[in-house]
C-alpha cells in the first residue's frame, strides 16, 4: 500500500464497529507504513473514525471511535 491508498471494506462495514458506508465510498486511509521483523506494519484509520493496525495486511489491533 502507498500512503494515498484507501481500501473499502467487504459488505460495506467497519469490521471494527460494523457502520455502514455508502456505495463507492472511500472507507479506510492508510496513515503510515513502516516494515518491522515482524512484516510490514500498516496503521489505517476508517471514515467512521475507528483506527486499525494491520500486519502483512492481517488486522491485529483496532480501536473503536469514541462516540459521544
């Protein structure tokens, strides 16, 4: 991924707090990127505002926006 890339999510949800998007709707922004020993370290943020750090492109972290 290069840092303009965006991805949208299958069925159109945050995996992280399953909102909904419309059609053609850029959902995630990749922030930055860095490779580690483990692999190459992604750190996106979604449009509903929820954060997700991916591994080789495997969600192991996320975090839910805080709504309010």
């Amino acid at each position: 991924m290069t840092p303009a890339s965006t991805v949208i999510p299958p069925g159109d949800r945050c995996p992280v707090c399953h909102e909904s998007t419309p059609e053609e709707t850029e959902w995630w922004t990749l922030r930055s990127h860095h490779p580690t020993s483990e692999g190459e370290v992604e750190y996106c943020v979604g449009n509903c505002g929820c954060l997700a750090v991916l591994v080789d492109g495997e969600m192991v972290k996320s975090l839910a926006a805080n709504r309010r």
